[in-house]
C-alpha cells in the first residue's frame, strides 16, 4: 500500500460567474494543479459534481486534452468534491493508478436556479423544509437551549468575512459587523442572509500520488466518509451533530491522533453560521453548547487556538456543490506548505478539511467527508 501525497493543487476564482462556462472553471483549476505538481498527464480522473450534466466530466476534460484515461463522476450532495478526493486517493493507496486528478465542479448561476432542493417525495419536500429552513431549526434550537446567542451566530460570519480578507479567490471580502448581520435580509427565521452561504460558480482540483519523502511534501494522513444514519428521536443532538462526530472519530483513529487540539488548522463546512458552531462541537473543538462563545472568544479566530476556516470559508468563497470540498482541500495544503500569505496560521503541520453533504430524507446527512492533511 502506498502512502498518498498531494502534488499539486489549483481552483478557479469563485463567485456568480455566468458567463464562464464548466470547461472555463475547470480548466482554470485543473491548469494550476497539474503546473503545481510538475506535470502534464494523469492515470484517472474522479470528478465530483452535483448538477452537471450527464457526460460533464468527459466534456470538461476533453477541453483540457485529458482523454482515454478512467473519468468517474460522483454526486455526494455537498461532499461531492471531497468524496472524488477520498476515492483518487484510495486508487493511489491500493495501486490501482499512479497518478490521479481529483476534480469538483459547479456552474449555479446560469445552469441552475437555486441549491439543492428537497424531493417532493420526501417529507421535507412536501412540507418545504429546503436546507436553509433545516438549519434554521437548529438554530432555533440551540437558541431556545441556552446553547447559543444571536450575537454569537453573528459572530461567526464577523469572523469569516475578517479572515476573507486575505483571501484574493473569495469574493465577498468585505469586513461585517454583528449589526449588519443581523440586520441583514431575514431569510429562515433565525438566519439572517449574511449568514447563509451564496450560491456560487468554481472548480478546484488536486493531483494525487504516492508520496516521494521529500521534505515539507503534503501528505494524506487519512480520509473517513460515512452516510447518516436514520435521524430520529434517539438523538440527542441536532441534525448533522452526529454523523461528523462519527467521522471525526474514524479519522482520528485512522491518523493515529490522540486528541483534535493536534490540530493546527480547521475548514469546515460553514454553509451557514450554525453550521459551524455545531460542526466546531461535533469535532471537539468546543463542546456542546459553547461553539458559538468559542467565536467570540477568539478561539477559532486566525491567532487562536483551534483556528477554523481562515481562507473565510463557504460564507465568503461561496458554495459551488462539487467544489467546495476541494476548495477546501486546496486552502489545507497551502496552509500545511505556508502559503496562504495574510491568511496563514503560524507553524501549521496538520490541517483538517469537513465536508458535509444534506438532502436525503430523515436521514442524518447524505454523507460527511473528513481528510486529515500533513506537512511532512
């Protein structure tokens, strides 16, 4: 079995972008991960999208001169980016290829109206309860609980924005207090728009290979994915709590890692403000109950203990579906090789990439993605 690095990385810009086409975005990513890793052809291709049409990834990578190699396309809701890198990297560990592209992709803003949406077949689409609503309930929740307060959902917005700022591919970048939060556009009782992730156009890519031993190279220290289990009343937590948890603990054990304060850097996935407080506590950041006065105690800020999302995460990039997980795997490598510039966390060794994907009915999350990252 091989041990498996990260050779190269790229994204496009990200953003409402519609009049740049897939094969715009993913050339734009794919070009500068294959230039990052010194190379020019791959063995396989995995290619994580959720609305690309049937033949996307052959389409797109056709463009690119990849041709006659395996293409698999994968749809995992929102960890459809990060389930293509989970299943690259497998092939690189197993032997199965040498070289592998892991590729996600996403065009929202001209090729489809919306997020995903609930199937009106389940009992959320019948009664409406799109994501927005799903983790407004959470919030409420935890607002009802004690567990929370508004300001401090706020807070978690406030501090992306903050961290956006020295990050050139997000595009909302501008600082936002707790004010303008909350006196922002109400979009799901309690959740105010600035603290909802916009929809978004991107692509990122990574190129996998067995690691060489070089010194400072990123390797994959393990990479867990589980689907949600049924959600019902014999949890005690919120939706979403505890299929990260889950998974938090199969990486964990996977990277010999004792306790998640070895952790240097955190992305998660932040779709909204509560999203994040609860992934925070799912992953043992905080515990239950005090994600959200983790924030505003600096914790998770760039400088403090457990830094989350410093590239400002999926309330500043944006959430193209299929890109987000490697956006996210990119922003991780680049903080392991200290290039994340005005964004950087200091002496960062091990980074932690979560991506969680929603929409299957009554249960808990349709899949939950954790890669634990080394620099070497």
């Amino acid at each position: 079995m091989n041990r498996v690095a990260v050779h190269g990385v790229g994204t496009s810009r990200f953003g409402r972008q519609p009049d740049r086409d897939l094969l715009a975005l993913a050339a734009e990513a794919v070009t500068e991960a294959l230039s990052d890793a010194g190379t020019d052809s791959v063995d396989a291709v995995w290619v994580g999208t959720v609305f690309g049409a049937p033949g996307v990834a052959q389409r797109v990578l056709r463009s690119l001169g990849i041709t006659e190699v395996p293409i698999i396309t994968v749809e995992n809701a929102c960890a459809s980016g990060t389930t293509a890198f989970v299943e690259a990297h497998e092939a690189v560990r197993t032997g199965r290829y040498g070289r592998v592209l892991a590729l996600g992709v996403e065009q929202m803003s001209s090729a489809f109206s919306g997020p995903i949406v609930p199937d009106a077949t389940d009992p959320e689409g019948v009664s409406g309860l799109a994501m927005p609503a799903l983790y407004a309930m959470s919030a409420s929740r935890y607002l009802h609980d004690g567990a929370v307060t508004t300001e401090q959902l706020a807070a978690v917005s406030v501090k992306n924005r903050a961290h956006a700022v020295g990050n050139p591919r997000a595009p909302f970048r501008d600082r936002v207090s707790v004010e303008e939060v909350l006196g922002s556009r109400m979009i799901a009782d309690p959740l105010t728009l600035l603290q909802c992730c916009p929809t978004s156009d991107g692509a990122a890519a990574a190129i996998l290979a067995p690691a060489t031993g070089t010194p400072g190279e990123i390797t994959v220290r393990a990479a867990a994915m589980r689907s949600g289990r049924v959600w019902d009343q014999s949890s005690a937590h919120v939706w979403g709590h505890d299929i990260v948890r889950d998974t938090a603990t199969d990486a964990l054990e996977a990277a010999a890692i004792d306790s998640i304060r070895d952790i240097d850097v955190f992305e998660v996935h932040d779709a909204f403000t509560i999203g994040e407080i609860v992934t925070t506590e799912a992953l043992g950041i905080a515990a239950v109950g005090e994600g959200g006065a983790a924030v505003v105690a600096g914790t998770t800020s760039l400088g403090g203990a457990m830094p989350v999302n410093p590239s400002g995460g999926l309330l500043s990039r944006g959430h193209p579906l299929g890109a987000t997980g490697l956006a996210q795997i990119a922003e991780i490598t680049w903080q392991l090789r200290g290039q994340a510039a005005a964004r950087q966390v200091d002496s960062a060794r091990l980074g932690l990439v979560e991506t969680m994907g929603g929409g299957v009915s009554v249960l808990d999350g349709n899949a939950c993605v954790i890669t634990i990252l080394e620099a070497s």
